[in-house]
C-alpha cells in the first residue's frame, strides 16, 4: 500500500508536534499520579493536610501547562482531539491531518474537513 505524502506544511510541524506531544504525555501522566496520590491524601486530611496542600499546588501546576501547551497548539493551528491515545489536528487547505501518538508510534489520517479519517501509518 502506498502512503499518502504529507503536504509541505503540515510534514514541517511534525518534529514540534512530537515535542509537544511528549510534553503533553508526560504532563498527563504526572497529572493521573497526583490525582491517586490526592486522593489518598484525602481520606486524613488532618493527618496529610501538607501533602495534600503540596500535591493540589502540583495539580495546578501541571493543568495550568497542560492549558498552556493547548494553546501553543492553537497558536501553530492545530488542536488536541483527544487525550488518550494523545492525538492533534492539523487542518491544512480544506483536510484535516490527524497526528496520534501511542505507545511511541506516530499515525496521520488524512480527511477531507468533517469526514471520518482513514487510517494510514508514516
């Protein structure tokens, strides 16, 4: 089978989209942690009141960069679809390409703007 080429645009964003992506995974993986570790926390509030403060100042934090990332993206023209598998979209002259990231694997689906995406692997 033949990939479909990806257009000049979109194929120069994809080393910063791959940045991005990472930063994104990890954020919502530390996100995911803190968020069991606060709830743990939660149930001796009197006991944990520190660690519960101290882990809802990171859970700020990380949100406040997982907003901050989203509006990069925004900035660039793309924005996140989904979280899980972390997938981006990138519309370009009447398509949309569609960047999924899981388990260290790239994917595009290329679609014409509000159709459904055939899959295809770079």
């Amino acid at each position: 089978m033949t990939l479909p080429s990806l257009p000049s645009e979109p194929s120069k964003l994809l080393p910063v989209l791959r940045s991005i992506a990472r930063e994104l995974r990890q954020r919502k993986a530390t996100i995911v942690m803190l968020e069991a570790r606060r709830l743990a926390f939660a149930k001796s509030p009197k006991i944990h009141g520190s660690d519960l403060a101290n882990t809802d100042a990171e859970l700020s934090i990380h949100r406040r960069e997982v907003r901050r990332i989203e509006k990069e993206l925004e900035t660039l023209g793309c924005r996140v679809e989904d979280h899980e598998p972390l997938r981006i979209a990138l519309p370009d002259e009447g398509r949309t390409y569609t960047f999924s990231w899981e388990l260290d694997q790239t994917q595009f689906y290329s679609q014409p703007l509000g159709a459904k995406a055939a899959e295809t692997t770079s």
